[in-house]
C-alpha cells in the first residue's frame, strides 16, 4: 500500500534563500507516516493508547531539488520492511511529479518503554499493508 500526503508548504518553513528548511522535512515524513496508518485503519494515537509505540530510531534523507513558500508537496510512503520487532517506512516528497527528496524512516517497537515484539494482531494488520 502507499498513501499520498499533500502538504503546504508555510512561510514559517522556509530559510533565508525562501526554501524548506532541511529540518522540516522529518515533520513531512512524520505527518505523512500518521496519514498512511490511519488511512490504512490502524490511527496511531488508538496504537499508542494500548501502550505500544514505535519510536524513530533511524532517520534518512537525500535531497534532489527545493521547496517553496506556497507550493504544495505530495509525500507519499509505503511500509517497505516489517520485523517481529521494527518498521521501515520508505518516503517520496514529490512536487508535480518532480522528485524533491526521499528517504526513509526506521522504528522500534517499545511496550512499557522497553524494546518489545509488535503485538501479533498488530504484526498482522501490519503485514497485510507491507506485502501490498
């Protein structure tokens, strides 16, 4: 499965030379990632208010080409790797099919703030959006 993202992009984003600041995309990647599980049925404060959480422990990203005030982006993200106990999501930030930035995001699952197995419904669910 990949979901598509639109974002706009705010003033407030851009640096000095008028272009989205490189930190700003983890908070792309971020709302893309939320976007793609609750659209996929899985919202991810229903994930977390069972005491799983999954935590960025790994974070990449290459950039090809800026962003700007007013412009609208699309990420789009796909769980590309799923383990017993992590996810690898993998991103696109696109601009009218113009290829921005991609990279990827990696998770470890934690119950009780200690690395655990994903919950095996969980694990399911997950798997099913993963081999899509």
């Amino acid at each position: 499965m990949e979901s598509v993202t639109r974002i706009k992009v705010r003033y407030a984003e851009t640096d000095q030379m008028g272009v989205v600041h490189h930190a700003v995309y983890a908070v792309y990647l971020e709302a893309a990632r939320v976007d793609f599980l609750e659209r996929a049925g899985l919202p991810y404060h229903r994930v977390e208010a069972r005491g799983v959480f999954f935590p960025v422990v790994e974070l990449g990203l290459t950039f090809r080409a800026p962003a700007r005030f007013g412009e609208e982006v699309e990420v789009r993200t796909r769980l590309a790797e799923l383990s017993s106990r992590a996810l690898l999501f993998r991103y696109r930030v696109e601009r009218e099919g113009v290829l921005l930035a991609e990279g990827f995001t990696r998770h470890l699952c934690q119950v009780g703030g200690r690395a655990a197995r994903i919950p095996e419904d969980l694990y399911r669910a997950l798997s099913v959006l993963h081999l899509r």
